[in-house]
C-alpha cells in the first residue's frame, strides 16, 4: 500500500488555526471523536496541533464534543 501523505506538510501549512472549523471537522468522527493520524496520514507534529486546535475548538464550542 501507498504511504499517504500529510495534508498540511503537502499544502506548506505551518500553523493550525483553532477557527477553521471546516478543516477541524473533516478530522473528526460523525460522533465527534478525533480520528488517528494512522488513518488521516498526518505527520506527528501536525496530528498534535490538530488535536490541541480541536480540542480548543471544543471548549469554545466551535465544534460539539458529541454529535447526536
């Protein structure tokens, strides 16, 4: 299989922004969990920004921490 590459070392993106609601949902479950950079294929360094934006998003109730 294919190695996939990461989607933000691909589009030279250095920082995450917590407010990118759009790019922040696209990484997480339809019941609201962060999905694994095993399946996402981002590199360490980006999969730890997204999950601390994420989970700062959530605390601003930007995104839901549970989807019903």
């Amino acid at each position: 299989m294919r190695r996939k590459v990461c989607r933000f070392c691909a589009e030279k993106v250095r920082d995450i922004d917590f407010k990118q609601i759009q790019i922040l949902r696209t990484f997480t479950t339809d019941t609201g969990k962060i999905l694994s950079a095993r399946i996402t294929g981002n590199c360490a360094s980006h999969q730890r920004q997204l999950t601390r934006c994420i989970k700062r998003a959530r605390n601003l109730a930007l995104l839901p921490y549970v989807s019903r």
